[in-house]
C-alpha cells in the first residue's frame, strides 16, 4: 500500500487551518503512542473517546438538522472543504456523498512516523468522530468508502437517510 496525499491548493487561510488540524493529529498520535507504550490497546479507549466527542460536537452544532442537505452545508462549509479538498457530490435531502482529496491528519502522522498500517487505524479512528456527529442526528446514517490513509484515491463518506 502506498498512500497518497498532497494538497494541490492552498492560500493563507487554509494552510493555517491544515495547520491546525495538524496539530491536534499530532496530539492525537502522541498521546496514542504514549498508551501503547503503556500496554493500552487504542481500540480499548481512543474509539469511545474520539466517538463521543463527535457526538458532543453533533448535540450542539446539528442536532436540530433532519434535511441532509442542510446538514451537508454545516458539515461542509467552505473552510472544511478548503482543508480537506473535498468534492461534495451529492447534497439531497436523502443523501450527502462527499470526496477528500487530501487528509492533513494523514499529512501529521507521516511527518510523525506512523507506518501506513498505523495511518490505516489512526483514521478509521477519527472517522469515530464524524460517526459521532451523525449518531447525534437519529434520522441519519454514516458509512464509509475508501479511505486515503489505505491508499485510496480520496476519502468517501455517505450520510443518508434512514
């Protein structure tokens, strides 16, 4: 597997985001190392945490959403789509398909050393927090395409109705 992920685009604004974002990958990773290190499984703790952060996040900023396509605007506005280079492909009011073309989680845990392996876990580990923000919104379902971090072309993710 070889993953892939550079930025074709960028300005001020949206490198200082990266940036950022960045920065809380590199927490993330750290403090998950450190656990390892300790004996702890991440799946024992990280998954709940970074889920129910997600879901924090879905109480108080759509929990009130119940058309995707609204839904879609809040969770892609212009600065996510900026970071992240997504494509948004689909926002109906059934469906919301969305494309990534960049990861700067992926971006820090490459600079940190994660092996492509560990990048695989780490993001289907911060995906709990996107599957958080949709648990919040009954009405919704979160599934998920390929991902960068296991050397796909671009993240796919699908919030639909259920």
């Amino acid at each position: 597997m070889t993953i892939r992920n550079a930025p074709t685009r960028s300005d001020p604004l949206t490198d200082k985001l990266r940036a950022a974002i960045e920065h809380r990958a590199t927490w993330m990773y750290l403090l998950m190392d450190e656990a390892k290190k300790r004996g702890l499984d991440w799946n024992d703790f990280a998954r709940a945490a970074i889920r129910k952060c997600g879901r924090f996040h879905g109480e108080h900023k759509f929990h009130s959403e119940s058309d995707l396509a609204a839904f879609g605007k809040n969770f892609a506005n212009d600065d996510v789509i900026g970071i992240f280079e997504m494509d948004v492909r689909e926002a109906s009011k059934d469906r919301l398909y969305i494309e990534f073309h960049y990861c700067p989680l992926v971006t820090a845990w490459k600079k940190l050393g994660a092996s492509d392996v560990e990048c695989e876990e780490l993001c289907d580990i911060a995906m709990d927090g996107d599957r958080g923000i949709v648990d919040a919104c009954p009405s919704f379902e979160f599934s998920l395409g390929s991902v960068i971090a296991a050397g796909g072309d671009c993240c796919q993710i699908t919030i639909a109705r259920r």
